[in-house]
C-alpha cells in the first residue's frame, strides 16, 4: 500500500518501501542464512518486482525499509499486513546481521501498530524452529496464542509456525522491555554507521 508513515528512534528509521528498494529486498530475501525461516520463494528478479507493484495497490499492508537514521543505510525490512479491523498481522523481518536493529525495529512496529494506526492488537507468525526469534517474542512480553501444525513449507518440508500476538494495553509493557536492547543497540549502529 503506497502510505506516508515514517518513524524514527533508537538510530534507526522505517520508512515506506518504494520500488527502488526492489533489489535490496530481493537481495535479501535470498541470502541463505537470512532466508532459512523463509517460505518458498521465486528466484525470478522480475515475480518479486510484479509482488511489489501489487503490494502498492493493497489496502492494510504498511511495508517499511529499515535504515540507519544517521546515514539513511537500508538493512532491513518489516511490515505491518493483513488488517482486518482493529488487528493486524506483522512480519517481514528481515535485518542484515551485523546491524543489531530487531529491537528498535520492532519497537518502532509496534509504535505504528498502536500508537499511530491506532490497532487493538498485532499478531507475528515464526517457524517454530526458529528458536532465537520465538525466545525474542516470549522476552518481549509477546502472547504466544497458538500454533499452526504444517502452515509453512521451507525447502520441501512442512514446518509449524507459532503465533505471538500483542495488544494495545501490553503495548506500554512489551516497550518497556524492548527499550533497554534497543538503546544498547543504537550505540553499536552508531559505530557501524
């Protein structure tokens, strides 16, 4: 969905994905190591393109570049999709790893989630093999509120996704344990930025 949504703190800033970001995301979404929790994906430069127009065109979906707010390098991605109502699902994180941005990030979502789109929750679906990311959402005061036996296929093989869900009146806690990471993490952005 084409929007105007901008928000920055903790050296970081998201901003609206235009189509110029077409190839930084594709690049991404097929490095290896990154892509390993990611469902089947098209190796075709121009279906990714073709997602992205369409993307434009969809109501609810608020996909964001992820910068350094210093010196406006993009590292990342994160979205907020799939709004029906007051809720709304997120996703799409995917950080270049040497930049420690998943806190900021994600606090920074949630900012626009509740505070700025005014949603009374937001739920993120992660593999359950992705243990680094579940143990994330379970320390942030996430909800896990359910699971989804076989709802992703990675490589051929069915995997599970668990679901972590927050709401508005949990926002003000999972901020509260989500700031302390993220400003040790912007002084570290700041000596690789």
């Amino acid at each position: 969905m084409n929007h105007s949504i901008t928000v920055q703190n903790f050296g970081l800033k998201l901003r609206p994905v235009t189509l110029e970001d077409a190839a930084f995301i594709f690049e991404l979404r097929r490095d290896p190591k990154l892509a390993q929790y990611i469902g089947e994906f098209d190796e075709q430069f121009s279906v990714h393109v073709a997602w992205l127009k369409k993307y434009f065109q969809r109501e609810g979906d608020y996909y964001f570049c992820i910068e350094t707010a210093r010196s406006n390098i993009p590292i990342g991605t994160i979205a907020i999709y799939n709004r029906n109502g007051n809720t709304a699902e997120w996703g799409r994180l995917i950080i270049q790893p040497h930049y420690p941005a998943a806190p900021g990030s994600v606090w920074l979502m949630y900012h626009v989630a509740f505070d700025i789109l005014r949603l009374s929750s937001v739920f993120c679906r992660t593999v359950i093999d992705n243990q680094h990311v579940v143990s994330f959402h379970d320390n942030s005061g996430a909800v896990r509120s359910g699971i989804e036996p076989g709802a992703i296929t990675i490589k051929g093989k069915s995997m599970d996704w668990i679901i972590h869900t927050v709401t508005a009146d949990k926002w003000p806690l999972v901020g509260s344990r989500l700031e302390p990471a993220a400003r040790i993490a912007e002084r570290f952005l700041e000596e690789v930025t």
